[in-house]
C-alpha cells in the first residue's frame, strides 16, 4: 500500500505508544487507585476541608491567571497590529512560541 507520507504508520505508533505511556498509564493507576475507596469514603474525601481549600486556591488562581492573560494579551494583540516598531517581528515571534 502506498502512503503519501513515508512512515507514517510507524511515527504514529510510536506517538500512540508514548500517549500511552506517559498520559494514559497515570490516568488508569488513578483510577484504580480510586475504586478502592467507596463512595461515601470519596465523598467525605471530596468534601473535606483541606481539599475544598484546595480547589478554591485552584480555581481562583486558574481565575487570576486567565484575566491577567486576557488584559495584557490583548494589549499585545493591539501594539503588534497596530504599531511598527524595531523587534516587533521578534516579539510577535515570541508570542507564538507557546503554540509551537
């Protein structure tokens, strides 16, 4: 069988093998790890104080974090399109490193 891209189907079963191993393998001990513990056991652990702390300090610095990004981001966005100035390609190309 031909294949536009040659070895494909090995660097995807290399990529599908290291998926595995490093995301899924974790995720399957968790939750196995969890169905020992019983319902009204997980329960009491969810709703515990320590952990609901947990979650608050989480998600308020989740919260923090993302309205930080979103102001200065778009602040960013405007100067890169709107303004020339020496290194602006250099900043721009910073920016989406990130993404790379």
């Amino acid at each position: 069988m031909f294949s536009v891209i040659p070895g494909f189907r090995l660097s995807l079963g290399i990529t599908l093998t290291y998926l595995g191993f490093i995301v899924l393998l974790p995720i399957a001990a968790l939750l196995l790890q969890a169905s020992d513990v019983g319902l009204v056991r997980y329960w009491a652990i969810i709703t515990s104080p320590r952990t609901l702390a947990a979650f608050q300090i989480t998600i308020g610095a989740a919260a923090a974090a993302t309205l930080f990004n979103a102001v200065y981001g778009l602040m960013l966005a405007w100067v890169l399109v709107r303004y020339e100035f020496p290194g602006r390609r250099l900043l721009d190309t910073l920016v989406d490193i990130p993404f790379a």
